[in-house]
C-alpha cells in the first residue's frame, strides 16, 4: 500500500518519534521527505 | 542488609510571576510578530490569588495529594469562589511576584548590575523580603546596595520588570565593555539565567528549612536546570549550582551542574547517590532552578479557549540526598537498579520502556506489580490538553501498563484498574525538567511515612534531539523504597 510512496513524517516523544514512524514507513517501501520529532513539553 | 544512600529532604516552589510570562520564549516571539496581542495577554493573567488556590499548584507545594487532586472535579482553574488556600504548604511555598523580584535583586552578583531599581523600588523590594519568615536573610543591605554604576538612562535592549502597571526596574544585559556584541549576555538571556538563580535559592533555602539543617553542613551542590550560562565561547558552561549555593550561604559547598534535558534531576538524584554511597560527599543537594522560557509556552492555546494563562509562575525544587540513617527513604544502587536507555534501544518506544522500566526491575527480582505508584512525566494534564498535546501522564501509564502486560505480568482487562491503583493525575508545571518524575518524591516520602507505600519507580525522560546532534531520546529510571529499617529502632 506504501510502496513507492512518499511521506512527512511528524513524531511526539510522549507518544511515537519520527525516526520510529520513519524506519515503519521505510520498511513498508516508502520514501521519506521530511521526518522531525517534537517535544511539546 | 546493605546501606544505600536516602533522600532527607525535599523542597518545591513556585514563583507567580504573571508579568514575567511576555518574557517566556513563545510570547517574547509572537508579541514581537503581533503587539495587538499583548493587551489579550495581560488581560488573561491569573491573580496571586487564583494561582495559589490552583489546586495543581497546591499539589505541588503538598497541601493536596496527588490522588486528592484527581478527585477534583476539572476544570481546575475554575475553583468555588468560597476557595481557600494557603500560600504555603509542607513541601514549600508560592511566593508573590514582588517577593521574587526581591530575590532577583538579591541574587544579581554583577557591577553595574543586571537589575536596576530605583530607591523607593529597592527599599520597598527589601522590606518585602524582610517581612518573609525564611527570606528576611536575603533583604539585609539590599536598599543599600550601590546603584552608581548604573547608567542614567536604561538602554533600549532593557526590559522593564513591572507588576501591573508599575515598573519596579529595567533588567539589562551585561553593560561592561566585554558584554557589548555578545548576544549570550543579552538581558533575555541573562534574565533566564537570574531566574532560575533567585528561584533554585527559594527551593534550597526551604530544603535547609525543612531538613533542620545549617548552610555550613552541606558538602555538594548539584544544579539540573535548562538554562545556558555563559558567553560566547563556552555557552552553557554552568557554574549555576555554585552560584545558589554561595546565594544560600554554603561556604563549605562546591558543585557542578548537570545536564540531561528533562531527566537532569532524576540524572542529578542518581548521580548524588552515587557520590554519597562511595563516600564522596556526605551531604549532597539537588536543585533546580525555574525556566523562564517555558513561562507562557501554551498562552495561544489559552486565549484561543477563553481560559486563564496557567504556565504563569516558575517552579524550582530541591533534593538532600545523605548516608543512610534507618529513617528516610532509601534509593537502591544495586547493580542494574538504576534504568538507563542505551544507544542501541534507538527511539522505538517499547525498547526505551524495556530498558529503563524493565530491565531495572528484572535486575532487583521484581516484577512491575511490585511497585506500588509509578512517577513518570507529571505534567499539568489541564496545561497540555488545551494545547493540543493529550494528557502526557496519562499516555505513559498505558505505556507502562502495556509492557507489564507483555511482559505477563498484568492481565490485559486489568489494566486500567492497575493505572488506577499505582498512577496519578499530572500536577506539575510545564517548566521542562520540573515534571520529570520528580514532584512525586515528596508525596512518596509522606506516603512511605505514613505506611501507604513501600515501593516506587521514578521513570524520567529527556528529549535529547532538540540539541540537533543526535534524533535519539533519553530515559533515566531509579526506584526509592521505604527504608527497611525505619521504624525498627
């Protein structure tokens, strides 16, 4: 479904970081364009 | 049996401060964009009053428990008008806007000085100050203190310290010769570095209060606020802890400031352990100091619902971490007891957990349903909901609750009921490093006191990647238990 994609990629750390979605989203075939982890706290 | 160190005391304070809240990181930029908003700031400041009667503010100072606190109905900030509540409590106090301008002003070291008050302002400020119970010390010679190389007329890069209208002063930047193009010595960030000063000084001088002990008989500062003291060729090089302690009155401490993001005070409590249990030091402090950059993070979200600004005030806490004195709570240094978050666990949530939840408890032969309360990030869930960011106490304790079910330790439709029984409700101010876990130490010594609980787990968590050198995050984890022997003699 992913394959070939590409995606934006905003992580939380209280919730899933972005390098986690990121390596999910990659592992699925997809390309990532930008990826960034917030800490709102 | 073997001895570990114990925590003796704890202190924790709070510094309403509505008219510092333009100076927080996030207003100082969008007031800077958008100077209309200022009026709609001002008018959504809480009172002195309404920040004391704040029932998560006096959460914080041990007036109510935790689970007092989560039995009150929300909204929070909307307390019956017949509300009472005190300025102090058992664990410390919040103090009034002009009491802390006092404490900066006594905590300005600098020639010409950083705050700059008029006659009446000073003397008004010292007479604060002297009327205080525990801050009486810190007004001596204060409305005498030299003013003459102040400029006669505040630079433009001044920023005004007001209460309401009234300005009590202007704060600078570093005005000698060496301040002048160096952005670190600016009045903002001086002012971050002065507040977490005068306000780390508030929570160590309520600690040596409440341990019944002298300034003289403390060994070793350590300093675990996010400020960044220095200048422009070593910015964060720190010296803050030994500036609170010469504040205090400590000739016979020196110290060091530690750093770790969020988790700096869990990072800090291990680390004086350790420095107590090898017989280092015997009388360590932990303090830290308030963040002026947080103060008015979330103020969009609040005028955007109509509600009070309510990360108005800073708060500080202190720690006395001492040898074993069959008494206070113990903090176990057993091999692999302390929970870390190596390299390799990455950023994947559930490696993060099994490393600094799991692998501690495994290390000590217990399982998670040995715990009886988990303290993981405290923040004010009242805080972050509006902001958009969910109740981050609330998501850890799934989060630790999942693993315990994965672990087989927990049956899955036990889970909530589990939260129920070692969680609790958020209740510290979103100040960074001050919701870490730690504002739960206090309720556990007066729970362990009181026979409650035996056993708690202090899970802290750090996001490392805003220092834009790694993507990875941080998770420090210790357990404290009642001493075995307290109550034995």
């Amino acid at each position: 479904m992913l394959q070939g994609k590409k995606a934006i990629v905003f992580g939380e750390r209280d919730d899933i970081s972005g390098t986690t979605i990121a390596a999910c989203l990659r592992a699925a075939g997809c390309e990532i364009l930008y990826e960034a982890t917030a800490c709102f706290v | 049996m073997p001895s570990w160190p114990v925590i003796k005391s704890v202190a924790y304070c709070l510094a309403h401060v509505p008219d510092l809240v333009r100076y927080g990181s996030k207003p100082r930029r969008e007031l800077a964009r958008a100077p209309e908003l200022a009026s709609q700031l001002a008018h959504r400041l809480r009172s002195f009053k309404e920040a004391v009667s704040y029932p998560a503010n006096q959460t914080f100072i041990g007036n109510l428990s935790p689970e007092a606190l989560g039995g009150i109905e929300r909204p929070w900030f909307r307390p019956p008008p017949d509300a009472k509540a005190p300025s102090r409590g058992p664990f410390g106090e919040i103090i009034d806007q002009e009491t802390f301008y006092g404490l900066l002003l006594r905590a300005d070291a600098l020639q010409p000085p950083l705050l700059i008050c008029d006659d009446t302002h000073r003397q008004r400020l010292a007479r604060r100050l002297a009327g205080h119970p525990l801050l009486a010390h810190f007004g001596a010679d204060l409305a005498d203190r030299s003013m003459e190389s102040a400029p006669a007329a505040a630079p433009a890069a001044a920023l005004p310290l007001t209460l309401h209208d009234e300005v009590f002063g202007s704060f600078h930047g570093d005005l000698r010769a060496e301040g002048s193009d160096d952005e670190n010595l600016a009045a903002h960030h001086l002012l971050e570095n002065l507040c977490t000063k005068a306000s780390g000084g508030l929570a160590l001088t309520w600690l040596l209060h409440r341990a019944g002990i002298d300034p003289e008989e403390v060994d070793f500062v350590i300093s675990c606020g996010e400020e960044a003291c220095g200048d422009r060729y070593q910015r964060g090089g720190g010296g803050m802890a030994k500036a609170i302690a010469e504040l205090c009155g400590c000739p016979n401490a020196s110290g060091m400031d530690l750093k770790n993001f969020c988790a700096a005070p869990a990072s800090a409590i291990i680390t004086a352990a350790a420095l107590v249990r090898a017989g280092v030091h015997r009388r360590v402090v932990v303090v830290g100091g308030g963040s002026l950059a947080k103060l008015g993070m979330k103020f969009q979200a609040f005028l955007d619902h109509e509600m009070p600004i309510l990360d108005d005030a800073l708060a500080a806490m202190a720690f006395l971490v001492g040898e074993d004195d069959g008494e206070n709570p113990v903090i176990r240094l057993d091999p692999g007891a302390v929970g870390k978050v190596p390299v390799a666990a990455s950023t994947s949530d559930e490696a993060v957990f099994r490393h600094y939840l799991l692998a501690p408890l495994t290390a000590l032969g217990l399982k998670l349903t040995d715990i009886d309360r988990f303290a993981p990030e405290l923040q004010n869930p009242e805080i972050t909901e509006f902001a958009g960011s969910g109740d981050v106490t609330k998501k850890n304790y799934r989060k630790i609750a999942a693993m315990a079910v994965r672990a087989g330790q927990l049956a899955k439709e036990e889970m909530e009921a589990w939260i129920g029984r070692v969680g609790m409700v958020g209740f510290a101010p979103t100040q960074g490093h001050i919701p870490s876990a730690v504002p739960y130490l206090g309720h556990a010594m007066a729970a362990m006191a009181r026979g409650e609980i035996r056993r708690a787990m202090f899970l802290a968590r750090a996001s490392i990647f805003l220092n834009r050198c790694t993507n990875l995050l941080d998770g420090v984890s210790f357990i404290m238990e009642r001493n075995p022997r307290a109550g034995t003699s």
